[in-house]
C-alpha cells in the first residue's frame, strides 16, 4: 500500500481535513502530510524515513532521529507490572506503548522543526502510527496557530480529553485517518476517509461533552432532545448550569425530591421553563437535580461553570467562564461566530497607521465591533483616500455629507448592501458602496463576492486601507491579513 497509493491516501486526507475544518473556521488551513518509518532499517540507511508528498518543506533527514528520541523517553527505573490473561495481550500492550513513544517524539521533533521556521507559526498533530508494509505511517495534521488558539480552549486535561470542539474535532479526524490506512491496507476497493464532514463534527461534539459532563456519555444527545422540543406550542428557550451537587457557585432556589435523569426529554424541557437570566436548571451531566441561581462574577463564590443555553427551537449553545465554545443548530455543532480580536485589529492599523494615538485606536474598534454584529454581513473600509473614493464611486455607492460617524450609526447604515467608507478618523463618507479592482492571485474561490470584492480593492487602492469584511456566513476577516 505504501508504495502503490500512499498518494492517493494523503490526497484524501487532504481533501477530507480542508472540508471539515472549513467548516468550523476558514483561516485554520489545514495541510495533511505522511511520515513513514522503517520497521527494520538504520536511520541513516536510505528510505528509512519517508515523507508524502516528496516535495513537503520538510526532509526525511529531519526526522533520521524520532526512533532514538522516542527511546529517551523511556521512564528511567523500574517500569509498572502489568499482568495480562492472554498470552499475546503483552506484546500489543508493548506495541501500543512504543508507538505512543514515536508519537510523542514525532511531535517533539516537528515542534522544534516549527520554532526555527521563519514561516507562519503553524500547530501540529500527529496521530499513532499504524503498521503497513514494513513502515510506521503517521499522519500529521497541522493548521495555522494564530487561528487555531484564537478559540477558547480548556486547559489540557491528564486523561487527553478534548478541551474544545475543536480538538475534539482533531481527534475524529485522525482516528478516521488511522482507520482508513488500517481498511485500505486490507481492501484496495474500498473507498478512503468517505465520512459525511457534519456526521463527524457531530462524533466530535459528542466526544467534546465527554470532557464537559466528566464521562458521562448520553450529553450530547440529551441537549439535543430537549431543544426539539416545544411546550404548549413555544420554543425552548432557557438555561442549564452543568455542575456538581452542593457547587459553591450555585445557590439552590428549588430542589426536587426525585432527580430526573436528562434522558427524560420532556420532563427536562417542561422544567426549562422555569429558568430565566441568572436562575437555571442545575444538572450534574447525568440528572435534573433543581433549580439555582449562577452568582454574579464579582461574587467570592464565582467559579467558572458550564453552562447549556437553549435558543430556540433545535438550537442550543454551550459555554464555559462566559465564553461560547459550541455552538449546535439542528443536531450539528460549529464554533461560534468568528471575532475580530483587539490586539490583532490594534496591529492591522498601527501597520497603516503608526502615528495614530490610543484614543483614535479604541474609536475604530468601537466601529468595528459594531459592523461584526450585523447579521447579514457588511464591509467597514478604513482608508486615506475614503473622500476621494466615494467622489470615484459616485455611480456604484450613495456620497453622504461628511460626518463623524458613531458605532450606532454604524449598525445603520449597514444594514443595506455594500461598503462603509470612513476615513481614519472615522469621517464617513459613503455608504452602499459597490467595491471595485483588478483581479488578484489572492482571492479564495470558495469564499463568497463579498469577500473577494473587497480583497480585489485593497490588494489595488492607491491609499492605505483596512477592510473589516464581515460574510453572511458569520466569518470575519481583517484585509490584507496580517500576515501579509
């Protein structure tokens, strides 16, 4: 297989993690590559190490040493005594220890291959290696780090439970990799990584409430059944807080006798209306114990919780120290809305503008925070030249009387197709505007016209300029990036 169609399998990969990571967030880039090792050669003997594709920036001799490496971090002393009943349990457990040791390494080695790299800071994952024709074949996933770590994550946990949808989503990808190498090794017919993408996020969302109900298995879903229901013919809108019995952060209001367990949907969703603002249903991942009220953030009780939000009918979000973290709409978990972070819009215009003073900074990001929640999508274009660019695009855009414009007439004047042109100091100029330019090599054929518009213009304007492209999809981008 390694010889005939590990080709074809990275190809897959690589097709299969650009359709489910564009999902979750367009600026992850995933990029998908093979690292074989040699059962029975030397390091240095040629094709010991192999890499698909042959041309991937890095070199099998970067990785001549990942074997010697995962042997150093063998434990030192004694090992564990582990006793098995049947008599080849051992040597898979001694198998399954060693490849974790070469993943171990292999993330190690790749880590410090990133940490020289003059490129973009890239985040690496790497699956257990799987035996196929005399090779240990590793797939490694890696994904833009800026992107990556712009989400809320919680701390690593010991037991290697997802802290995010996102990881958890990494890890799907994987063990579907894993599984895909073990069956094409075995079937050469049978299709490679054919798993509908929304059916694996939905496995990863699952995987992810694991870590959050502390191994209860049956979250997911319960979340799900109790949001497609109605009562008396309203929506489920409400809360739940998911904690243990006695949490100092939750003040008991009501408690119930009898606990319901959450597989009792409409029990579950009859009671969610008692819930309001602060007060919520009080579950231990498992049961309905009663209702409380989450004290307030400057309360010495406070204690990041997690807590369930049901907005309507078949959607509901989960979020953790007030942050959202999943967002499940008709049975299929995203990553909640893309934003602007303020240190990277404070480096976009510093770039174009180094002279302007904090105050000038915090008023363009007030703007700019106001045309990230327009729900339709918007372009905010910042520019030098915005007078003389409205007087240009008189015939594709509505001139307005220069004014100073406000974070509220920003969710105004956007609620009608085109760009907002400001100037720098926050002028308007024109609104509705049609953006125009020449065709680049940078634009994205898998994004939409609004967002290729404005990468045309800025990529061809004469004056310095920063768009805030906000897609009806609910992504955001910053243009030209910063990594520009």
């Amino acid at each position: 297989m390694w010889d005939s169609q590990k080709s074809l399998f990275r190809v897959s990969a690589q097709l299969f993690a650009e359709g489910i990571f564009n999902l979750l967030d367009r600026n992850l880039r995933p990029e998908v590559f093979l690292l074989g090792l040699a059962s029975a050669k030397e390091p240095n003997e040629p094709a010991a190490v192999v890499i698909e594709p042959p041309t991937h920036r890095y070199r099998p001799s970067q990785f001549q040493e990942v074997k010697n490496r995962a042997s150093q971090l063998e434990p030192e002393g004694p090992r564990e005594v582990v006793y098995h009943l049947h008599p080849t349990d051992h040597d898979r457990f001694e198998k399954m220890r060693w490849y974790n040791l070469l993943r171990r390494a292999t993330e190690a080695t790749i880590a410090d291959l990133e940490a020289a790299s003059p490129t973009e800071a890239r985040v690496s994952f790497c699956s257990q290696p799987v035996s196929v024709s005399n090779y240990q074949i590793l797939v490694v996933l890696q994904m833009s780090a800026e992107a990556y770590h712009s989400h809320y994550a919680l701390p690593a946990a010991p037991n290697g439970r997802a802290g995010s949808l996102l990881q958890a989503t990494v890890q799907e990808f994987l063990h579907d990799c894993l599984r895909a190498l073990r069956e094409s090794d075995l079937d050469e017919d049978r299709p490679i990584l054919d798993r509908d993408y929304n059916e694996l996020l939905r496995a990863a969302g699952r995987r992810f409430m694991l870590a959050v109900g502390n191994g209860n298995h049956g979250l997911y879903d319960a979340c799900n059944g109790i949001a497609a229901l109605r009562h008396e013919g309203d929506e489920g809108v409400g809360l739940m807080a998911l904690s243990r019995r006695h949490h100092p952060a939750v003040r008991p209001v009501l408690l119930l006798e009898t606990p319901i367990a959450l597989r009792d949907h409409r029990s579950m969703r009859k009671l969610l209306e008692l819930s309001e603002e602060n007060v919520a249903l009080m579950s231990d991942a498992a049961n309905l114990f009663g209702l409380g009220e989450v004290v307030a953030l400057d309360d010495p009780n406070y204690e990041p919780l997690f807590m369930v939000h049901f907005t309507k009918h078949y959607s509901w979000d989960l979020s953790h120290a007030g942050e959202v973290m999943m967002r499940v709409v008709s049975n299929t978990p995203r990553l909640p809305r893309s934003r602007v972070d303020e240190r990277n819009f404070e480096r976009a215009i510093r770039r174009n503008w180094p002279d302007m003073d904090a105050a000038g900074v915090e008023y363009l990001w007030s703007l700019a925070l106001s045309a990230t929640s327009q729900p339709t999508g918007t372009i905010l274009l910042i520019s030098d030249g915005a007078a003389q660019e409205a007087r240009r695009l008189a015939t594709q855009c509505y001139r307005v009387t220069p004014t100073r414009i406000t974070p509220a007439m920003v969710r105004l004047v956007t609620n009608i197709d085109g760009a907002v042109l400001i100037d720098p100091q926050g002028t308007c100029f024109g609104i509705g505007a049609i953006l125009d330019g020449l065709a680049t090599a940078k634009g994205d054929s898998s994004r939409g016209s609004r967002f290729n518009s404005a990468v045309r213009y800025v990529e061809t304007s004469r004056y310095p300029c920063l768009a805030i492209v906000v897609s009806e999809d609910g992504w955001i981008d910053l243009l030209p990036p910063l990594g520009k």
